[in-house]
C-alpha cells in the first residue's frame, strides 16, 4: 500500500492500518515522519521524502529539512524522490540535500539505488551492481551529488549510452557564431 500522509496522526493512522490488515506499507511525503521515526523503523516501513519539502503547510506543521537524516538515525528506510515532474532528472540534488542537512553519504546513495529497488520488490534485478543484475551505471566527472558534477559515461544495461541529444547538438552548434549551416 502505497500512502501519501505528510502529518504525524496520518502516517500513525497508516502504520495502524497496515498492521491491522497485513499489508505492506510505503509512505510517502512524510513530512512529519521524524515524530515517529522509531515506530516506521519497527515496522520496516520505507519512506519516500522530498529533501526540500521543509516548509511547514497545513497538513505538515512540523516539516524539518534534516527530517531523512532523522529517519535513518532512528534505523528507518529512507527513499530520496523529488516532486517536481522530470524529478528522476534531479534525483542526485535529493540525495545532495540530505547529505548537506546531516545523511551520511552512503546513506544518501543507498537512497536512490538500493533502498527504492528494495521497497518495491526489485532488489534481485536492479539498485546495486552485483553479477546477475542489471548492469545500469553512470561515471561521474566527481561527487555525483554535486551540482558541478558531470555524467562522463551513461551504462544501461550493461551497453554504453551516446550522450549527444538535440541539447547537445544545439549547444556545439551555436557554440561560435554565426553557425555553419
């Protein structure tokens, strides 16, 4: 069960819910999950967390920037997704705000990889490299979760991806001008 609950009466309400019924459950948007992370870490409930949802709203009073470090503190499973649609894009910068607000960068990593494949029944297929997996990897010109940071080689599924995409045709088109056409 998949359960969107950002204020700390909902996400109990859920963990009560899942008990009662057997059911496995994933939060998501838990901004105040922090009020009950040793409860979420008991109950082996993974949460799904927007590092820069920190803005107290009326259904999350309490939101804390440091609210994933809090979490894994407490032993609870942490996945690092973004909101905004592309998210997926600019899922590095989740695991970089986490680190910056106190997650260990292994925690960070563990995050997006390995946490999310688990959460979701895929671990045996995807989140880390191990003989037998899909072999999905990105080199890094640094710290991937630096902004500064680039992709040097893209690897899916074990094949070497072209990184040329009509952004970067644009960019070494009109890189002197005029453009040669």
């Amino acid at each position: 069960m998949y359960v969107r609950a950002r204020r700390r009466a909902d996400i109990e309400n859920a963990l009560r819910l899942a008990q009662d019924y057997g059911l496995k459950l994933v939060l998501r948007s838990a901004a105040e999950a922090w009020r009950v992370a040793p409860a979420l870490a008991r109950a082996g409930v993974p949460v799904v967390l927007d590092t820069r949802d920190n803005i107290p709203s009326f259904d999350g009073l309490q939101a804390r920037s440091d609210n994933a470090t809090l979490l894994r503190e407490a032993g609870a499973t942490v996945i690092l997704a973004g909101q905004d649609p592309g998210g997926q894009m600019n899922l590095r910068f989740e695991a970089g705000h986490a680190v910056r607000n106190g997650m260990r960068w292994d925690d960070a990593l563990e995050a997006i990889t390995l946490a999310p494949a688990r959460a979701f029944g895929l671990a045996d297929q995807v989140g880390s490299l191990e003989p037998g997996k899909r072999a999905d990897l990105v080199i890094w010109s640094g710290d991937p979760f630096e902004f500064s940071s680039g992709a040097e080689a893209v690897f899916i599924g074990g094949q070497e991806q072209s990184r040329t995409n009509r952004m970067t045709e644009l960019r070494d088109r009109y890189k002197t001008l005029p453009p040669k056409y």
